[in-house]
C-alpha cells in the first residue's frame, strides 16, 4: 500500500496496524480462509479457531523457484510444544488414510506455541487432498500429551489458485494448484528475512548487545524485514530495528557493498533546514522502482504527523536515498473517526515552494 495515494477514513484507521513491507502486496479472504502475500511473493493462507485445541492452521510459502510448503499449527496446549518426548502429527481428510508426519519434519516453537510442519508430504498429497476435501482432521501427540481439531476446508480451493496466480506459478511445474509443464520462474532479487541468522554476519553485529538494533524482537523481522539484491557485490538490507512504540516502528536500511556494511540516512526537513536522521518509521519499500514511503503517526489514529517518500540514487560514494517529498500536519484538538486522511493536502516541507 502507498500512503502516498490512499485516502482512509480515521475509522478505518483506528483498526490498522502500523503499515511496514508486508502491506506492498495483497489481501483476500476466501470462506474462512485468509490470504496474504507480500511483495517479495511470499504467501500464506490460514483459518484461526477459537474453542479448539487449534488456534491456527497457516500454509506458508516464499516467493522462491520450487519453494517447499510450511504448515504452522498453532496449538492451545502448551504441552505439546514444551513437553518431553517426540512430537508426532497424524492428518486424515474427509475420513481417508491418514498422513503420517515423523517427528523429525516437526518444528516446536514453545515461545510462539506452534508446530512447523515440513517434507515432502505436503507437495506430494496433502495439497491435492486439501483442494479437493471437506474436512481435514489434525492429530497431535506428545507424550502423554494429545491434540486433535477439526479444519473445514471450503475455500482452500481458491486459496491455493489465488497464491498460484500472485506468485506468477500458474502453469508451470512448481505450481501447488494451476500445475503445467512450464519450467520454474528465475528468483527474484529480493527476498524475506525471517530470523536474525538470515543476515550476514556484519549486519548481525548490529543487532548484537551494543549495537542501534539491539533491543530488536526478532519476531518483527517476519512480514517486515527483506534483503533486495542491486547487483552481484551489494545489498540492500531493509529492517526493523530497535524497540517502537504502539504505533511508530523504527526501521533502518543497511547497504552490504564488498563485504563493507554502512546505514543509509534518511534525508528529513527541520525547521525548514535539510537534515538526516538514522531511522524512518513504518517504512515501506518498492524494489521494483527503488522508492521508499515512511508515515510516522503523531497519535495513533494516523490523521497527523509526517510523511515521507524516498529514492534510491546513486551518488558519489555509492547508494543514498533521495528525499523526493515530506508532509507534516499538526495534530488538531478535535477529530472526527468519519474524517478522511489525505496527505496528499498535507502541508508540504519538501519541495520548499
């Protein structure tokens, strides 16, 4: 989503969360299932229980040439993913033999309180019989411990088509749903960053105690972090970083150029003077036109503060970011939720009139 072109209501934007990469792509529910994919074409589809010993039934899959399938089971017990023993995990659909899934294809997560789900299983059979069932039957055992829920599977159908078609996989050999004949798409050049380790060893130091990022949660890099290849010897690196507030997250862009990390800044307006500064907050990235987009909330409801829009250019030393425009609007004393917030008829900083 570019804020730079979207006109919202307060009451819309009273239930929003702070927009960050993962809004650039696409949203659609289908039955009780909903979909999301980024633009690094990263997508999950997943159905969330209440009254279950399932909270979550999430299908996950990166962008990548032939990408493996993940299934997240979010589970109420948390004997199953503290517990002792192997983890086992048993799926039947509509009545028919189950699947057996072997411990060593199972990921506990006992902080999130899920189970990762992996191997070949899911490509090879259980894609097709969730396209085609009624209901999926999840058993879980550990231990002692033992889980079972039912998933309702209506939906799945246009689910697994509607991810097929975002991640350009219709007709060709890697498709989950649309399969054909057609060879695997070449990788993108930018991909997710997940976990701390998906970074090179010199932006990982950064996140290290003593470091700008080092109170960084690293459940914040899912959704909101990605590496954006610009040529065999530089990186980009776009990432949270550091703790944010209820409504304002902290991000910073790293370049990796020849193995030599530095941190872009961010050129701002203050007090109609140029400056820099280090972060930019909820910022959104564009790889494929280079652009950045960064709306720092005065208050939460986002009807003031500063917006911002960048530019990757190419300077004397190297990659910089550009400021191409800036908005700010003071917070009024009234507000009005069936308001509409268009910052394009913001008060501009930048360009100076």
């Amino acid at each position: 989503m570019n804020i730079a072109r979207a006109t919202l209501t307060l009451a819309a934007v009273f239930g929003a969360t702070s927009p960050g990469l993962a809004a650039d792509g696409a949203f659609k529910e289908f039955r009780s299932w909903q979909v999301s994919c980024g633009q690094t074409l990263s997508c999950s589809m997943r159905q969330f229980f209440s009254d279950s010993a399932l909270s979550g039934f999430e299908l996950q899959r990166s962008g990548g040439p032939e990408a493996p399938v993940v299934l997240v089971l979010s589970l109420t017990d948390s004997a199953i993913t503290t517990g002792e023993g192997e983890v086992r995990a048993q799926i039947s659909i509509d009545g028919s033999k189950q699947l057996a899934v072997p411990g060593a294809d199972i990921i506990a997560d006992p902080d999130a309180a899920t189970l990762s789900l992996s191997g070949d299983f899911i490509g090879k059979g259980l894609i097709e019989k969730l396209k085609d069932g009624t209901t999926a039957r999840i058993t879980i055992t550990r231990g002692d411990a033992i889980a079972e829920a039912d998933v309702p599977l209506a939906g799945a159908a246009a689910s697994l088509l509607f991810i097929d078609e975002y991640q350009k996989r219709i007709g060709h050999v890697d498709a989950m749903s649309a399969r054909g004949d057609k060879a695997p798409r070449p990788p993108l050049p930018v991909s997710d960053i997940r976990r701390l380790e998906d970074f090179p060893d010199a932006i990982r130091a950064r996140f290290a105690v003593g470091g700008e990022c080092a109170e960084t949660e690293e459940s914040l890099f899912d959704g909101n972090a990605l590496a954006h290849r610009l040529s065999d010897e530089q990186t980009l690196y776009v990432t949270p970083c550091g703790m944010g507030g209820a409504y304002n997250m902290p991000y910073v862009v790293f370049l990796d150029s020849y193995g030599s990390v530095t941190t872009l800044p961010f050129p701002m307006m203050q007090d109609g003077a140029p400056s820099a500064a280090t972060f930019a907050f909820n910022l959104g990235y564009d790889y494929e036109a280079k652009t950045f987009s960064a709306f720092f909330k005065g208050r939460g409801i986002g009807d003031c503060g500063t917006f911002s829009t960048w530019k990757l250019g190419e300077g004397a030393v190297g990659p910089q970011l550009i400021l191409t425009a800036e908005s700010f609007r003071d917070c009024p004393s009234e507000f009005n939720e069936n308001d509409t917030v268009d910052v394009e008829n913001w008060p501009k900083t930048w360009p100076l009139n």
